[in-house]
C-alpha cells in the first residue's frame, strides 16, 4: 500500500516550491507560451520536476502522464498511472492572484484512487487550500469532510464563471479561479452548484479533482453525462460535467445541442 502520509508531505512540498516563485509575492517570474494562448512559467517545469521524481521513488510501478512532461506511451501498459498538472491555473499563477492550484491524481486501471488538490495561496491563514480523495472513501478540504452541493433544480444553480452564454441567463455567476480543478473542488464543497465546460480538455486537469467531487457526491462526466475514463491512448475528453446529482440531467439535456454543434 502507498504511504498516505509521505504522499500529502509530497504534494505540500511542491506547493511550498511553487509559492517560492509566486508573483503574488513580489517574485520576479520567467514565463512564455507554449502555442498562442497557452502559456507556462518556469515554476510550472520546476514542480513538474520535482513531482516526477519523488512520486516515482514513492511507487516505482506507476506510469506517468503530465501536462509539463513528454507524453510516453509506455505508461499505457501500467495499471497504475500518476496523473499531474504542477501548476493548474498558470494564468492565475502568472498573474499573481491566487486561483491556481497543484492537481495529483493515481490512476489505477482508469479510474482515479486518489486525488489531491493544493492551493497554497488561497486561506494562507490555514496553511492553503489541500484537498484529497480517495475511492470509496470520501473527500475532505483541510480536515474536514466535504458534502457536495445537493441542489435539484438547474435555474438559480451557482456557476463558477465569468460570463454566461445568454441561454443561460437563469444561473447565478459565482467566483471563478483560473483552475479547472478549484472549480470542480467547488462544486465538491457546496460552493458551486454546477461545473461545465464545452472544449477538449485534458485528463490530468481533471482526474483528481473529479475524484474529490466524486467522493463529496458529485456526478462527474464529460459535457454528453458519459463517464470519464483516465490513462488513454488520447488523454482528453470532450467537456466536463461536474455538478450535483440532482441537476446533472438537467445540465446534460441543456448542454446537448451546443456540444453536438461544437463537435460537428
């Protein structure tokens, strides 16, 4: 069994090299795009570095898939797989505000087992924001355990968003930090009510913190309500769908024409 305790000291000491490097803080940071509109800071490979190699020491077994790493389809054949995103949120991270987080996730045989999320810069009164899953076990934020949000009617459901299409005009904006997987986890924590995302993403942006809502008892699955599979050949997934179970059939029956239209 993978020792609980030395994964969290893992996954907290990468948040403590991230916010070492934090514009938030005053810190002079390298960053550049990867393609237009995609961008990355040198902390993002420096976490990147560091996860890869204490998670791999931690469990040799497990594969790797990592937003910052050169994809290896060797880890295809490992029934255990790490699923990474050092910096979730880099245009937050970049930007020196604090809705970034640190996203690890253990795959086994396409389904998340743990999931941790860390945002350091966020309630720093506490120590950050560390959140964790596991399967069949629960959720829990700083200690305490998480119950998502129970909502059953989609009108009035609270979004974690900027703007909403105008179709959408019954739904409440609520905060919305950069990272995907903070949004999710809000969702997890009864702070959202619903999640939802019409665009190609990538497994390790979401295998952890679909987890984490999962377990708080959250429906999770991409923007047509399939369930999401992890450690594929292709590692995205059109959309995701994070929301209570409740209005999950209602979001899907919403989204359906405009993922099919998108799609198409």
């Amino acid at each position: 069994m993978i020792d609980r305790q030395k994964l969290e000291a893992i996954v907290r000491e990468a948040g403590r090299i991230a916010l070492a490097g934090w514009p938030g803080d005053g810190h002079v940071l390298d960053h550049w795009e990867k393609s237009p509109g995609n961008p990355v800071c040198s902390v993002d490979l420096e976490v990147d570095s560091f996860l890869k190699k204490e998670l791999r020491a931690l469990l040799p077994a497990a594969g790797w898939l990592s937003e910052e790493t050169l994809d290896a389809h060797e880890r295809l054949n490992d029934s255990l797989v790490w699923l990474v995103d050092p910096i979730d949120g880099t245009r937050d991270f970049i930007g020196g505000r604090p809705g970034w987080s640190i996203s690890v996730a253990l795959v086994n045989t396409r389904r998340p087992l743990l999931g941790y999320l860390y945002a350091p810069a966020r309630r720093r009164e506490e120590g950050g924001e560390f959140w964790s899953g596991e399967a069949g076990k629960g959720a829990w934020r700083n200690g305490s355990r998480l119950t998502a949000s129970s909502r059953d009617s989609l009108p009035g459901a609270r979004v974690p968003a900027k703007k909403l299409a105008p179709e959408d005009a019954d739904l409440e904006l609520v905060d919305q930090p950069n990272s995907i997987a903070l949004r999710m986890a809000m969702v997890a924590a009864d702070e959202a009510d619903l999640l939802a995302t019409l665009r190609w993403g990538f497994e390790w942006d979401i295998a952890a913190a679909g987890l984490i809502a999962r377990e708080a008892g959250a429906a999770v699955t991409d923007a047509f309500g399939r369930p999401l599979n992890y450690n594929k050949h292709d590692p995205r997934a059109f959309g995701v769908l994070c929301s209570s179970a409740g209005i999950h059939g209602q979001a899907v029956e919403r989204l359906a024409d405009r993922a099919a239209r998108i799609l198409s």
